[in-house]
C-alpha cells in the first residue's frame, strides 16, 4: 500500500484501481508535493482508460513551457515492452538534481505510456523544495524519451504540447513555425489557438518535412499560458537527414546564456553506430555564428566552418567552452527483455564572458560523435547570450 499522506490524489487513485466506490480515473503521474533535492521519492504513475506500453525509458525531467530536458538522459527502462491494463499502477524511485538545473522550483515530470498517435504521454507538476508560479502548458520534441530522440526528423517534425494541469486546458491565442535554420521566412506555420489539451496529458503538433532538403532547421513557438497567463516560449532545432545517425543535444540550464556556466549534454542510440564490442567514439561540441549545414562522412553537420567553429575546436573560444572535446561513454540499458547500448557525452559547459558587446549575441551550438564505429551529429540548437 503506498503511503498517502502528502501526496496529490494518491487517496482517490488507490480507491480507483482497488475496486474503491471512485470511478476509473484519467491517466496521471502522482508524486509528494513537495520533494527535496538529491532526496529518491516514489512516483505512481496511473494507467488511463485506454491503457497503454511502458515504450521509453520511464521518466524524465524537463524546464517547464520550453520543454527542455533536464535528465535523466540514459536510465534502465523497466518494464520496457509490458503491456499496460487501464488502471494500472507503477511505481518508480526518481530523484530531482541535488544541485543546478531541476534542484528548486516547480518543473515538468513526463512519462510516455504509448505512441505520440495514441496520446500515451503522461505529465505532472513536480515542486522540488518551495513551488513557483510557471506555465502549465509546454512544447518538446515528443520522442525526447525515445529511441529517434525527436531532434532526427524524415518525413514529419513532431512535438508535444502538453497540460500538467487538473483540468484540460485550451490555449487562446499562439502559433508554432519551422524555419530554415539562418532564414527570416518560416516555411510553415502552425496556429496553436484553440487547441484543447486534457489534464495531465499531451497532443501532437505536426510539421510535414517531406518536401524538405536534408539541413538544419528550427522550431520556434510562442503562445500565453492559459492558467497563469504567462507568455511562453519555445524553441528546439531539428537536422533532416536521411543517413545520419541520432544524436540528441540537450541543454538543461536552458538555452538563454547567463553569466556562469551552462552545461550541456547529449546522448545515442548505439544501434545506430558499429557498436559491437563498443568502439571508442570521441565527440566534438561547437559554436557557429553562420547558419547552415556542411556534407561530410556521407551524412551532414548542421554548421559551415565559420570562424567560431575553428575557434572552439582549437581553444575552445579562448576558454569559453570547457570539456568540448573528448572521449564518449558506452552504457548499457535494460530494454525489454534485452539490452541497449547507448552513447553519452556529459561535463561540457558553455561560459559568459560577461562583455557588454556580446550581450544578445546569437549563436548555435552543436556536438558530433566520430571514431571507429562510425560518425554522427546532432542537432543546431540556437543559443543567446543574456
């Protein structure tokens, strides 16, 4: 029996499932409110009507509104594959960062019970120490926690807009565009007003990329939280290739540069890789200044070789970037009833210099992964300098 005492719904969820007089209630994710730093706590996740399997790795961690991904970036996925009955629950130990980014304020805790098709996305609110006034609403790539990692798009760009509230929610007024990574003129617009979102779920919001070259391109979105008024934004870069491997960039300070340091991660699927006997892989992470994408290893980097780039590669920008290059890290996951190798790159940070006359300075930030199991690259994500 799981203990209720401070924990939101928990009273109601175990009448629900243990034949108690409450009716079989929507799928949730019910955690204690509210949790400490570096503290494991236990998360129930609740199996809606419609049922569901547990797909990807359980559960992750994001920046609400922005949507981006705090951690975990690699976990055992148990039990990756089971099918899930309506009403099903299942426990997991998740544990906020004891330090920077997810180690205070209220945050977006997302679980994926299905396919992006059958609405198996499940959200909550997670208040690590004090709760903050965020939005409720929020934008990611909707396979941030699956195997493609959403940033590798063919013939659709996908993203999530999800609800982490008690109620369902319909946004009023707002738009998602795609744009050529570097080009003004979106090539294609996608009203967000008047979507209804259900409580503590998510919908899908669908580019089509059929018709588009292999390059960089972006996402960019904007729209005002319906609970709190809040006027939200994101954005999340996506790399059209064919051939190119997965790899997910992640920024989980967020990609508006602060004084300090900004860590950054990324992390691949082996399966896409010679990962047999697990190959060393190094991996090189970059600024641009120039929009664009450069062919190379028959697949593409979403950069041209500006100057910013040689800079990093050769002192980093004169010490702006710290753990930019170096060797990658094989890791093993449970999947299933099988393995998954994964490739993972953490420790990279990028700094401020706190100049006045870079203040506002735009760039993109990008990792590749090379070595004797093959090459692969991310995507360009776009990077502001407060």
């Amino acid at each position: 029996m799981f203990d209720c005492s401070h924990v939101r719904s928990c009273c109601l969820l175990v009448m629900a499932v243990f034949g108690g007089a409450a009716p079989l209630v929507a799928q949730r994710i019910v955690v204690p409110s509210p949790v400490q730093a570096g503290v494991p706590f236990q998360a129930v996740v609740e199996v809606g009507p419609q049922g569901g399997i547990l797909s990807r790795p359980p559960l992750f961690l994001l920046r609400p509104g922005s949507g981006e991904l705090i951690g975990p970036t690699m976990v055992d996925a148990y039990p990756v594959g089971e099918s899930l009955p309506p009403g099903r629950q299942i426990a997991f130990t998740f544990t906020a960062p004891a330090i920077g980014a997810g180690s205070q304020g209220s945050l977006l805790l997302l679980a994926d019970l299905g396919n992006n098709v059958s609405g198996g996305q499940v959200v909550g609110q997670l208040d690590v120490g004090a709760a903050t006034v965020v939005s409720r609403t929020h934008l990611f790539p909707t396979y941030i926690a699956g195997d493609d990692l959403g940033r590798i798009i063919r013939n659709e760009a996908i993203l999530s807009l999800a609800n982490s509230d008690a109620v369902a929610r319909t946004i009023a007024n707002g738009q998602a565009q795609l744009f050529a990574a570097g080009v003004a003129t979106p090539i294609a617009t996608l009203s967000l007003a008047g979507l209804t979102v259900d409580k503590y779920s998510a919908r899908r919001v669908a580019f089509d990329t059929r018709a588009l070259a292999d390059g960089a391109y972006v996402v960019r979105a904007a729209w005002t939280d319906p609970v709190t008024g809040i006027p939200v934004q994101a954005t999340h870069g996506l790399l059209k290739s064919v051939s190119a491997p997965a790899v997910a960039l992640d920024f989980p300070d967020g990609k508006v540069l602060r004084p300090g340091a900004t860590r950054v991660e990324a992390r691949a699927v082996g399966v896409y890789f010679s990962s047999a006997g697990m190959p060393a892989m190094s991996y090189a992470f970059v600024l641009a200044l120039q929009p664009g994408s450069t062919p190379f290893a028959g697949s593409l980097v979403p950069f041209v070789a500006d100057d910013l780039v040689l800079a990093s590669l050769q002192n980093g920008v004169g010490g702006v970037l710290a753990n930019h290059v170096g060797a990658a890290t094989w890791t093993s996951v449970r999947r299933g009833h099988g393995l998954r190798d994964l490739l993972g790159v953490g420790g990279i940070s990028v700094g401020h210099p706190n100049l006045a006359r870079i203040r506002n300075l735009r760039v993109r930030g990008a990792l590749v992964l090379f070595g004797s199991g093959g090459f692969g690259a991310s995507q360009a994500e776009e990077l502001v300098f407060q």
